[in-house]
C-alpha cells in the first residue's frame, strides 16, 4: 500500500531535521554539496549530448 500523506509529510519532516541549520537559512544558506555516481554522470552527459542535436536538427 502507498504511504499516506501524514506518514510521507513527518518523513519529510525528519529528513529536513537532519540537514545542517546553515542550508536552511533564507538568508545567505551555506551550500549543501551534492555528488552523483559515475553512472548518473553518464546518464546526465548521454541525455545534454541528446538533447543537443535534437536541437541542431530544428
């Protein structure tokens, strides 16, 4: 069964109290720095190249 709403919004709610204060800020947030798999890098550089000569052939 999928999860309810109430149950994904407290998740949600744990998963932000784990974040550093700083990133959380509205004003001047520190940046939360992210990394992606080889794979994921690949992905993302197989779909921009893609992308890219659909645009050349418009």
């Amino acid at each position: 069964p999928a999860e309810s709403l109430a149950t994904m919004s407290e998740r949600c709610r744990q998963q932000m109290r784990l974040l550093p204060a700083g990133t959380l800020r509205f004003v001047n947030p520190h940046r939360y720095k992210v990394s992606i798999s080889e794979r994921l890098k690949d992905l993302r550089g197989e779909m921009m190249q893609a992308a890219h000569i659909g645009r050349r052939q418009l």
